[in-house]
C-alpha cells in the first residue's frame, strides 16, 4: 500500500496513541495529509506547540458525537483511525451515559459519516476489556466492536471496509498506571488492588506499528490481536519502586484480577499468525470472498494474561518503563 497519496483523519488524535501514531506515521510513511480530529482546543495547540507542526498536519475541531462535523472532516478522506474514547473505569462508571455517548454513539457516527464520505478503510481501537466486560467501560467497547465490524454489511457493494484492533494496557499512556507508581514512588509507598493482578502490556510504539501492519492488510471484517507479554502488577511496582512499601488497598468495582484478549468461544472462529490473532466474523452478511491465512486455534484456547506464554520479568518491566523515567525527571509525563 502507497501512504503517500493517502489522507488520514485520527478521532482522539491529541491522546497519547494519536500523537504517538502522527509522529510514526510523518516520519515513516509521509502521507499526503494526516487530520487530527479532536474536540479540546488546548490540546490541540499544545500538540502544535510541542513540534506537531508539519505541512501535512490539520487541526480539526470537532466530537465523535457530532455525525455533521464527522461527515464534513472526512470529506476526501480515505483512511479513519479510531482513538476517541472515555477510558477511564471509574469515570465511566460514574457518568454511564456519557461512556455510552462517546463509545458507542460516537462510533456509530464515526461508522455512518465515513460510508456518507466514501471513505476506503476505517480501524477503530478496541481493548481487552471488552471480552468477557465486567465493567461499562469493556460494555460500550464490545458494542463498539460490533458495531465496527457489522457495519461492513452497510457497506454493500461500496468500497468503505471496517476492522478492529484489540491490544492489552500501553505503557505509559494517559491515565496509566506507570504514571501513578513514578509519582507514588516519592512517597515511599506504592498501593496496588491486588497482588495476584496480571494484565497486557505494550509500548506505544508496538501500539502504532500493530496498526499501520493492520491498515495494510485489513480486508474488513477481522478482529486483529497482537501476541504480547504479560506481566504481573506486583513485578510492575517492584521494577519501579524497588524496596518501596506496597500497600494492598483492595479490588475496586470494575476491575478484573486477569484480562482476557480471546475468550474460548471466540477462538473457534480465530487463526494464529507469527505475531498475531485474527479473529473473522462470526458471520459475514457481506457478500465477499475472505479467506484468512493462518492456523486454527486448539478447542478450550483462551489468550488470557495469567495464562500467557510471553512473560516481562523485573529487568524486562525496567526497559519499557525507561523512557517514561526521563520524561517523570523532566515534569513532562502525562497522568
């Protein structure tokens, strides 16, 4: 696939992925233009402010809620990065209706403008908690998924094709905990919820390159999972508060002990890659020949981060936390 002649519009792109993602992207594929979408002004002119300032770059204001403006920001647009999201659990929890209006409405309006505007190709971002959801943040991103893949039957015989990423937590992103323990760490305790917790890691850097590979390949309709490691919370803390007090504080409401990227009954529609999962459409209500290389998964297979066969030890922890260490020393690490 050529980038050069391709105009990108990223939803969230002033989060920590879209900034991430543009930076990748500028230096790596040189796109014709790239759209950050985006509904903070501040942040935007920050991003601008802090070397986000190329020819290709536009800044467009505007809510993942609003399907006008999305239709109007999409107009020659022919690749959709979709970031926008309330993340945060306990914020969702606390303000369901706003979760569901940003995650699900959102993405149904990110879905509907890109058909209206003949966009090629939309990737929405997805999460591990969306399987098996225990809280209303993974709710509104499995309907979310849904809604992304489904909506290829939308598409009929037009060229727009929808896929998913689904990837695990990313180190040192907004709102992560790697920003919590660095601040935690001056205190002389570290407070965890539990110490049997395990969860997904990857850098953002994994992130981007896991989307752009997907980007390249996507023919509408897949769920793509990256293989990544696991690491327990409790090595998590120990790599960056060494012989600092860890304080259990308790399992707060929405919070799963392990997290899960394929469920067992997912995997029977899943193939295995080198670097990845695929999982296909359950059923295709599109008609289009789709054939998905790759090996099929043993009965029970479940992609769980207690179970994982790639574990971060202490040393493997510190080397992903490193850059985040320098940022913390200079005050520029986002919490």
């Amino acid at each position: 696939m050529d980038w050069k002649d391709k105009t990108l519009l990223i939803t969230g792109g002033t989060g920590s992925f879209g900034k991430k993602f543009t930076k990748i992207v500028l230096e790596e594929k040189q796109p014709k233009k790239i759209i950050i979408f985006s509904r903070d002004e501040l942040k935007q002119h920050e991003m601008k402010m802090h070397g986000y300032d190329h020819p290709s770059l536009r800044y467009f204001i505007g809510d993942v809620r609003d399907r006008e403006r999305l239709i109007r920001a999409m107009n020659g647009v022919d690749i959709v990065i979709h970031a926008a999201a309330l993340k945060q659990v306990p914020a969702c929890e606390y303000n369901p209706m706003e979760a569901i209006k940003t995650n699900i409405i959102g993405t149904s309006n990110v879905v509907e403008a890109a058909l209206d505007a003949g966009v090629s190709k939309v990737l929405a971002l997805s999460t591990d908690k969306a399987v098996n959801p225990v809280n209303l943040y993974g709710a509104t991103k499995l309907a979310a998924e849904k809604l992304v893949i489904q909506s290829n039957a939308y598409a009929g015989g037009r060229a727009t094709r929808y896929s998913c990423v689904r990837y695990g937590n990313v180190v040192g992103s907004r709102g992560s905990v790697v920003p919590l323990f660095l601040k935690q760490r001056a205190s002389g305790r570290v407070t965890i919820t539990d110490a049997r917790m395990t969860r997904f890691w990857l850098s953002l850097e994994q992130g981007v390159h896991f989307v752009i590979n997907c980007i390249e390949q996507m023919e509408g309709g897949e769920v793509f999972v990256p293989k990544i490691p696991s690491t327990t919370i409790v090595d998590l803390a120990k790599a960056i508060a060494p012989d600092i007090e860890i304080e259990i504080i308790g399992i707060r409401p929405g919070e799963k002990l392990h997290e899960v990227l394929i469920s067992e009954d997912e995997a029977r529609n899943t193939v295995e890659r080198e670097t990845m999962f695929i999982v296909k459409p359950p059923e295709t209500l599109w008609k289009r020949d789709m054939y998905y290389e790759g090996q099929s998964l043993p009965d029970g297979f479940r992609f769980s981060s207690d179970t994982n066969t790639q574990w971060l030890d202490i040393n493997g922890i510190k080397e992903f936390v490193a850059p985040f260490e320098e940022l913390f020393k200079q005050g520029k690490l986002e919490g």
